[in-house]
C-alpha cells in the first residue's frame, strides 16, 4: 500500500467510524532512521527522525484527538503545494525520483 493510499484509509475509517467514537490517527513522517530506509536515498533528505521521536507526535496526536501526525513540519508545506499546483508538484517530485534512483543504481 502506498502512503497515499494509507491516508485516503484512515480519512475512510474517520469518517466513517468517527462517530461512533472510533479515534483515528494517520503517522506521515518523511523518513524514519530505521533499519528500512536507504539512508542516502529521498527519505532523508530533509533529515532522518528516530522512531520514539514519531511514538511522541503519535501519543501527543492521539492525547488531542489529531487525526493527521506530521512529525517533520516540512511535510505540511509539502502537502499544500502539492493541492495549489498539483503539475508542478509532480515534476518535483520526478526530479526527486530521479536522483535517488539514480542513486540505488
């Protein structure tokens, strides 16, 4: 499953499930320094977080009733580009792909 396709599930589950007093919170951290990430590769290059850096957004996150955990602030403006200019979005992300495969081969 795809990130975004985790997300478009939990805002189902909220949704659907939120009244009913089921909490839902979705994790988007950028790169988590785990044994899984390619430490030179696009999931650090705005820096790697440790992973009980993300257990306390998410615990932080599940003590308010936040739905949506960004533990690198980047990742917000992120998101807002990518819904004012989904094109340009897309070709920075293509460039970012680009290097980090040309990385892995």
């Amino acid at each position: 499953m795809t990130k975004s396709a985790a997300v478009a599930a939990a805002e189902w589950l909220s949704i659907t499930y939120g009244q009913s007093g089921v909490q839902v919170c979705c994790v988007c951290p950028q790169g988590v320094n785990t044994s899984m990430v390619d430490k030179q590769g696009s999931a650090a290059v705005d820096g790697l977080i440790e992973p009980k850096d993300v257990a306390v957004e998410l615990v932080q996150a599940l003590d308010s009733n936040k739905f949506l955990v960004l533990p690198h602030p980047q990742v917000k403006k992120y998101m807002m580009r990518k819904a004012e200019d989904p094109d340009r979005w897309l070709a920075g992300m293509r460039r970012l792909n680009a290097v980090s495969y040309t990385h892995l081969r």
